[in-house]
C-alpha cells in the first residue's frame, strides 16, 4: 500500500469518526435537554441535587399550573455547582419567571456529596459557564478528549438521561419505604451526614440571589423535608442552619424561604431513606408546592 493510499484511509476513518461522533452526540445532548428542560420556553425552573429531584414531579405542576417546567436537578451537586446550573439556565432560557432552588440542612456543606459530579456536566462544554468550570475542575488530559470527542462526554448515569428525555419519562424510581430500625442504629453508630456552615458557602447563595435579583427572577428556596430522626440527630445545627436561610432570603425583595420540614418528617410512610422521598412523599410535596405558587401567585 503506498504512503498517499493510506493516509487517505486514515483521513477517511477519522472523517467517518468524528462525524458519527457529532452525530451520536447531538443526539443525546437533545435527549438531556429535553429532561433538564434547557433551550425550553419554561417558565419555572427547578434546581438542585437528588432531594429535589425525587420531592418534586415536575409533570404534575405543568398539568396542575398549565406552564413550562425545566426540571434541571443533578445527583451530588453542591451549591456551588448549583450555581453553575443557573447560570447555565439563564444562558439557555430568557423566559424564566420563577427558579425554585433545593436547600436544606446540609446546604452549607459538601460533605456527602459527591467530590467527581463535575463529570455530570460534560455534556454542555458548549456553554461558557460550564466550560470555564470544567477547565478548573478537570485536568487537561480529560478537557480534551472531552472536547474532541463528544460522545465521551456520556457516562451510564447522563446516557439514562438522555433516554428518559425522549421518553418523557421524570418518575421517581425510589420506590420502597425507608426502614427506620436500621437508620436509628445507623445514627446511634455516629454514622450519619454532618451538619456544619461554611462561610464560602453562605456567600454562594448571596452571589445566586443577587443574580436572580438583578435578573428579576423570583425565587423558592425550598426545603423538602428530611426524616425527622436525620434532623433530630443534629437539632441546633439543623436549626442554625434554617435560621440563615431565612435571614438570608429576607435580604432579597424577589426571595422566599419555603420549608417543608414540618409536619412531613414524622411521616416516615413519606421516605425512601432517611432524606429521600418516595413517590407517595412525592406526590405530597408536590401537592404542596402547587398549593403554594398559586396562594403567592410567584409566576406572574
């Protein structure tokens, strides 16, 4: 084979590569967008980890409301990364009215959440805001490839996505009910999630209000609730915690801090585990925030 022959081949394969790869790609990138509700005329946005995902349906408030919902809820982010997702949210739709943002006991800190979900945000490299947070949280070797190779952007989790994007499908799989004799024992053990605030992150959530407010977005910050016994466990600092929320939503005109705490965290019937619900404490919830945004009238 001469020289001129095969480096046709090699042009030829990597052509047929990187345009299977293009291709392949934007069609699961339109899969996420469709589940995230990104590049959608939503008007209310829902933002958080899995607390929020598995606490909200968001189909129930679009029946129940008749508006758009983007449901933009990620496993494992901390409030930072929240952040990120605003700003991601805010560069993808210029409709939004209203954005709910999860918090709850633990929102001013990153223990137990998971240290490698920048991975979950591959996917979007196209937006500034995520790029530029990819760049300083990845190391170089990884950026590239994932810039060049699209399809390398997917792990099992973001193609799962993807598929329940087109399927239409936003139901909470957690089904079962939390057993409680075994969470007890695991709190008595000292093995249990630690309540502490960081000072870095009180400043997160002032910097994503004050975008919000600037923006004239009205705001949720809502607590769904978590298992009373978590709660119990670290009673001052939970309620320290819920403190400075409040006091932080009171500082901004357009905010509002709904907690959901009681009187749902005795209902244990309600719970997946100790902080997640299950489609029953779904449905409740939801229930609740509909009743709310009605009452408040927060999307006109």
């Amino acid at each position: 084979m001469s020289k001129k022959k095969f480096i046709y081949i090699i042009v030829g394969f990597l052509s047929a590569f990187f345009l299977g790869d293009y291709v392949v790609g934007a069609i699961l990138s339109g899969g996420l967008d469709k589940y995230y509700g990104l590049n959608s005329n939503a008007e209310l946005a829902i933002v958080g980890h899995s607390h929020l995902m598995l606490g909200i349906d968001k189909q129930k408030i679009e029946q129940e409301l008749n508006i758009g919902v983007a449901k933009y809820t990620r496993e494992g982010v901390n409030l930072d990364e929240r952040k990120i997702m605003i700003d991601q949210l805010l560069e993808a739709n210029k409709n939004i009215k209203t954005i709910i943002i999860g918090v709850d006991a633990w929102s001013f800190t990153d223990e137990g959440l998971s240290a490698n979900s920048y991975k979950l945000f591959f996917p979007f490299m196209e937006y500034h805001s995520i790029n530029d947070y990819l760049k300083e949280e990845s190391d170089w070797q990884e950026y590239v490839t994932k810039k060049m190779v699209r399809t390398s952007r997917y792990n099992e989790l973001l193609l799962g996505g993807a598929l329940r994007g087109y399927l239409g499908n936003w139901s909470n799989l957690k089904n079962g009910k939390v057993d409680v004799p075994n969470l007890k024992e695991q709190i008595k053990s000292g093995v249990y999630r630690k309540i502490t605030i960081n000072n870095s992150k009180v400043n997160t959530i002032n910097k994503i209000l004050n975008t919000l407010e600037k923006n004239k977005i009205k705001v949720i910050l809502l607590n769904v609730p978590t298992i009373d016994i978590m709660i119990d466990a670290q009673k001052e600092k939970a309620t320290e915690v819920f403190g400075e929320l409040n006091k932080v939503a009171k500082k901004y005109k357009n905010t509002t801090f709904l907690n959901l705490q009681e009187p749902w965290s005795h209902k244990y019937d309600l719970f997946y585990d100790g902080i997640h619900l299950n489609p029953e404490g779904q449905k409740v919830i939801t229930a609740e925030i509909v009743t709310y945004l009605n009452r408040m009238d927060l999307l006109h």
